[in-house]
C-alpha cells in the first residue's frame, strides 16, 4: 500500500528556507526571505532574517525599518520603535518609515508623538500619503486627544483622496465618531447611515448609531439599532457594551426587568464591568430588591477598589433605605468617606451627611450638606436639585434623618 505524503506550500517553503540558510548567505537574499515571511506573517522567521542582514549591512535603513515591521505585527512595538528609530537615524528622508513609526506610537498610546511621524510623512512624500491610510492613522491619532476639528479634517481628506473610499466603511464610522464627540448628531447619523449602506453587517455603526439615538432621547430607534448590533455578533466580547448602553436605555424607560436581563448577558461576557454590576445595582434599587443592589456594589468594589460611585451608591442605601433591615448608619459613613477621598464632590457630600445622620451625628450631617449645597451654589446647578438637598438639610436641622421612598 503506497503512502502518499502531502506538505502544505507554507511547510514545503519553510523547508527549503532551512535548506537555503546555509547557502548564498547575503544580504539581499536575507532581505527577500524576510520580506516573503512577513507576507505568510511568520514574524519570528522575519525578523531572524532582517537581523542576519542587518549584521551584514548594519548601516542599511532597510532592513531596520523592515525589521520594526515584523516587530510591531507581533505587537513588540518598544523593540519596532527602536528599529525605527535607527532607520530613521539612516535616512531621515523615508516617508514610510515615519508612517510605520506613527503607527507604533499610536498603539502605545503617544498620540502626539504619532501625529508629529503621520505629520512629516505627508510632508516627504504626498503621493504615499494619498495612496495609503496615513491620513485616516492621523485622524484616529487627533481623536484621541479630543482635537476633533483636525479629525474630521482628515478622515474628510482620506474619503476624497482614497479611490476606494465608497466601499470603505471606517473614514465614515471614525468621522462620525468625531462628529458625534461635537454633538454634530445630524452630521454623525448620516456618515453612519453611508457606512451601513456599505456594509450592512458592520455591528459597529448600528452600536455607535444606537448611541447617538440614545444620547438624543430617541430610546425605541436606540434599542433597534442595539438589536441589530446584536444579532450580527451576540456573543463577541465587545457586545458587552451594546448589552450595558441597551440595558440603560431599558432603564431610562423604566422597564427594569429588560435592563437586567440585558446587563445580566453583559455581565456574563465580560465578568470585570464594574458599570454593569453598578447598573444592575441601580436598577435593583428600583425595584427594591436591596439585597442584591448591595451585593452588586460589594462586587464592583472588590473589583475595582478606586470606584467612587459605587462606594457612594452603596454609602447612600445603607443611610436611606426604607428598609431597616439594610440600614447601618457607621459602616455608611465609612463608605460615604472613602468615596469622597477619591473623588470630592457635591453628590458624594450628600451622601456622607446623609450617612452621619443616620449615625445620629446631626452636627457633622449639617456641616457636610452646607458644603454640597456651597458647591452647588458655585456651580449654578438646576434648582430642582438645590430644592432637594435644602429639603435633606432641613430634616437635619431637625434631626431627622433621610429615607428614600
């Protein structure tokens, strides 16, 4: 019985790459072989290759930015940076490399050091920059750093230089990401309406269409496009968010048992959102089911030890519940206190007095009500909510502590 061997194309040429290293070891052989394992994204094999040729032409800019390359589809960016940096210490005059260096520092997080390589990109080479992505990099870069006005320039600028860009969705999805940070909603829905014309599977624009429509108060048109976001992917990690903002829209609407359900299914992709566990809180609260509200602020806590609205949430249920069962007035204190440690604010001020009166410290209530209202005073807050904490300060005075109806 014959037996027939059958090797994949991708083994068969890394076989004759084992072969060929002990042959015709020059320069640009290591060069062609690297630039092949970069295309099949065999990145480690690349990168032995681009550093054989560096150690036989170490001042070849080449093969420095060929090897920063390799380094940053691996995800190494610090190593691709430093490859970059030595290419362009070279040949200061490579567009290219800037452009890859650009990208390098934007996955790390130095937008405006990216914007300064997209930035002398453009200005070395024009004709680069209109054929590749260098535009839509920098527009992504200017977001991040809230300069939306030099977004939008750009990713306006790539739709019109780029031939392909009536099939390309992402110049519409990141403009109008920008537009709606402006609270442009007009302008952001219709670059989100040409981006799911053109791809009518792309979650991503119903999401942030969802969001739009819920930032304007449109929660039935809010909840159709999370649907749809939903039932193209439903279990990918990132649909834990479309779970939460339609679990709030569902709560804005007073239909508590969907916001559950739907932070519930968030909660259970990604087990760590301290948001979910804090609105499946609030909305436990709602209900009165102050058990769980509790249970759920303990967890987002154990989680996250600097989360000052739960500390704040969970302070204000142990001070004010209708429920005595669930009042303790010292350990809301201590809550109330440890929340404001972290964040120093009126709200959490209205709690803490709320906890001292429980606790029967009224002096010390009044005191801590006087200086939440003194920063609602300087902050020209609605005077419905003024009203509020003069009414709490009031029961206070009276030595009467607050209860949540």
């Amino acid at each position: 019985m014959q037996i027939i061997y059958r090797l994949s194309v991708a083994f068969i040429i890394l076989l004759l790459f084992s072969v060929l290293t002990g042959l015709g070891q020059d320069y640009e052989s290591y060069l062609d072989w690297g630039q092949t394992s970069l295309k099949n994204r065999w990145y480690d094999k690349a990168i032995s290759d681009f550093t054989k040729a560096i150690e036989l032409r170490p001042k070849t800019a080449y093969a420095y930015s060929s090897r920063g390359l390799a380094y940053s589809q691996k995800g190494q960016y610090s190593v691709a940076i430093s490859d970059f940096n030595r290419a362009i210490e070279l040949d200061p005059n490579d567009a290219w490399t800037y452009g890859t260096r650009g990208l390098a520092y934007f996955y790390t997080g130095q937008y405006e050091k990216a914007i300064a390589d997209f930035s002398k990109a453009i200005k070395l080479d024009p004709e680069l920059a209109a054929s590749s992505r260098i535009y839509l990099d920098r527009g992504k870069a200017y977001t991040m750093i809230h300069q939306l006005d030099g977004a939008i320039s750009d990713f306006t600028t790539h739709i019109k230089i780029n031939p392909n860009h009536s099939a390309e969705a992402a110049p519409y999805l990141h403009r109008a990401n920008a537009f709606r940070m402006k609270g442009q909603y007009r302008k952001a829905i219709s670059d989100l309406n040409i981006a799911i014309k053109i791809n009518t599977k792309d979650a991503l624009a119903y999401s942030l269409r969802g969001l739009i429509y819920k930032d304007q108060g449109q929660y039935d048109k809010a909840i159709s496009d999370f649907n749809k976001a939903l039932k193209i992917n439903p279990e990918d990690a990132a649909q834990a968010k479309i779970y939460m903002e339609r679990g709030d829209v569902y709560f804005m609407k007073a239909q508590y048992d969907k916001a559950i359900s739907d932070y519930n299914k968030g909660i259970k992709i990604d087990s760590k959102n301290t948001d979910a566990y804090f609105m499946r809180a609030s909305t436990y609260q709602k209900l009165g089911r102050y058990d769980k509200a509790i249970s759920d602020l303990s967890q987002a806590i154990e989680i996250d030890s600097g989360y000052a609205e739960a500390y704040n949430l969970k302070a204000w249920l142990l001070a004010t519940c209708p429920d005595a069962a669930y009042r303790d007035g010292a350990k809301a204190v201590k809550l109330a206190k440890k929340a404001l440690a972290l964040s120093h604010n009126d709200t959490i001020l209205d709690t803490l007095a709320a906890a001292y009166a429980e606790a029967g410290q009224f002096e010390e209530a009044i005191l801590a009500q006087l200086e939440a209202i003194e920063i609602l005073k300087k902050e020209g807050e609605k005077k419905r909510i003024l009203d509020r904490f003069n009414q709490r300060l009031a029961s206070y005075e009276s030595h009467k502590p607050w209860r949540e109806k």
